[in-house]
C-alpha cells in the first residue's frame, strides 16, 4: 500500500511552503512501525532541503492521538533545548497526509547500537535524560501528552494478559505488579518520552544530534524512561550499558530512581509473548550480539532482578 502518494506530499510541502519543489519521496532507515518518508525539496534559491514525513499507521485506533502527542512534545522538548527534530506541520485529522502524521524537519545523524565505548555511549544517553526530565510540562502541555503512569500499565486492561499467556513469566509479572502497586511512591510529574532506547538517538560527531519518535509523549514518573532503557538494553545484547546507565542517571540527579523495580516489572510485558522479539531489528541496525537466545536468557535475569528490587522498595 502507498501510505504517501506524491499528490498527499505536493499537498503538505503546499501547506508549509509553496516555493518548495518536490525532487524525491524515499523511506527512512530503521524505520520499524511507523511508515516514515524522507521528501527531497528544492527551495526557490535551488537549495537542497530533507523533510520528514511520519504516518501513524501503527495503531490506526490512536493516531490522532499519538500524532498530537509527537507535534506538541517536539515543540516542547526543543523550547527546552532537547536535540529533536522541528516539528513544521501537523495533520492531526489525516486530511492531507490520507493518515495523521506530521511533517518534520530532518535531522542529520546515524543510530548507534553497537558502541565501541559503551561507558561513555551509556552515560551521554543518560545525560539527555536526564535533560529530558528536567521539564516540567504545565497544565496546557498535559492536554497534548499522554498521562505515562496510565500509559505504563495500560495491560492492565482488557485482554493483554490472555494473549500473553504462553510465557512462562507472564504470571509472575502481573501477579507483582498487582501486589507493589499500591506501595508505589508518589513522584514529580515530568516530561518523559516513553520510548527511550538507542534506536531513537541519531549520533553525528560523536554527540546525540537528535532524539526521535516522540508518539508516545508523555507526562509522568521518570522512572518508566530509565526503567525501559534497561530493559532494551538487556533484550538488545547490551546488558552492561543498562547499569552504567543507572549509575550515570542517579550520580548526576543526586537521589536514586524511586519506583525502578515496579516500572522495569510494567516495561517487561512489552516484548511478550515473544521476549527475543525485537532481536532482528538490533542486527539490522548493526548488533551482531544481538541473539534470540542471548535475548531470551538476558530476559529472564532482567526480570527476576525487578522483581527482587521492586520487593526491596527499589
């Protein structure tokens, strides 16, 4: 299916800047969900200028809403200095697009997912986080972002653990969750991305150029960010970097995360059923540790470890 015709292009380039021509439309790398298009333009002076468009076809039920969320949350992650893209164009309703999605401008930089210093890839991660959740979004950025705490335990609801019955720790998981939940501390409301892994961070010069893919803005715990970045890194072949990362993000906040273990318990149903799920994506980005039996082994450890901290009050 042509998610993005060359007429649905014309129309938005239209829209933000007449004079511009369209040369190409070509789909981004390590794309995964999203279907996302790179439009090459020429500006009335013969400048060469890239633009980014991101259809939100993934959940077709929430795109409206998760396209709002991107919009607003680059806004706000870039009037604080955050490396994002600029967010030019919003076509909340699909109207000219054909599906919500937004228009963007791109941002130089490559993914690194197999780093050759993984002390230092870990800790400058951590430094943008730590950024990140130093804004505080009021109350007219909340009505654009998503509440993360609801966002985190959304398979609470309806038939999620049914379909993920068949690991042999899915039981384990809701069981604990369900018990330390009442026990959470409460925690400053901050702006997190809630997708928060080395695949959406572009590197150029030995810096993070951009953080990407902001449709799941979020206000919230911070933990859930710090809690899910663990958990990729052990499902990802790159377990080491996930207590670097930790260390880092606490010595520079002066506190430990509070609610780790609960938030790392909600961040581990994510994968399932199928826990080495995301494996083909790390190889295709360049991580030849990236196994599904090493993701599969790394899971459990990952798991068993939450559950130890999240009983401690961790």
């Amino acid at each position: 299916m042509n998610y993005l015709t060359t007429g649905n292009a014309l129309r938005v380039l239209h829209k933000v800047n007449p004079e511009l021509t369209l040369v190409s439309i070509s789909p981004a790398r390590a794309a995964f969900t999203n279907v996302v298009r790179v439009l090459e333009c020429h500006s009335s002076s013969g400048n060469t200028l890239r633009l980014v468009v991101k259809l939100l076809t993934d959940d077709p039920n929430n795109a409206v809403r998760r396209a709002s969320a991107e919009f607003h949350g680059l806004r706000l992650a870039r009037a604080h200095g955050i490396p994002a893209p600029e967010p030019l164009y919003l076509d909340v309703t699909g109207e000219l697009l054909g599906v919500p999605g937004l228009l963007t401008r791109m941002v130089d930089g490559h993914q690194i997912v197999a780093p050759e210093n993984i002390t230092e890839w870990a800790e400058m991660i951590a430094d943008v986080l730590l950024k990140i959740h130093a804004i505080r979004p009021n109350a007219d950025d909340r009505v654009h972002l998503y509440s993360g705490n609801e966002q985190g335990l959304y398979f609470l609801d309806g038939d999620k653990r049914e379909k993920i019955a068949s690991h042999p720790l899915s039981d384990r998981i809701y069981d604990a969750v369900s018990e330390l939940r009442p026990g959470i501390e409460r925690s400053l409301a901050v702006f997190i991305h809630m997708d928060y892994w080395p695949g959406n961070l572009l590197w150029r010069d030995g810096r993070i150029s951009a953080v990407l893919d902001w449709d799941s803005a979020a206000y919230g715990d911070p933990a859930l960010d710090v809690a899910n970045f663990r958990m990729e890194m052990y499902l990802r072949g790159i377990k080491l970097a996930a207590d670097i990362f930790l260390n880092r993000y606490e010595a520079k906040s002066g506190s430990r995360v509070h609610n780790l273990g609960f938030w790392e318990l909600a961040c581990a149903v994510r994968p399932l059923p199928d826990s080495a799920k995301w494996t083909p994506a790390s190889r295709e980005m360049g991580n030849a540790e990236a196994t599904g039996d090493r993701a599969n082994t790394d899971y459990y450890e990952f798991v068993e470890n939450a559950i130890r901290r999240g009983y401690e009050g961790m």
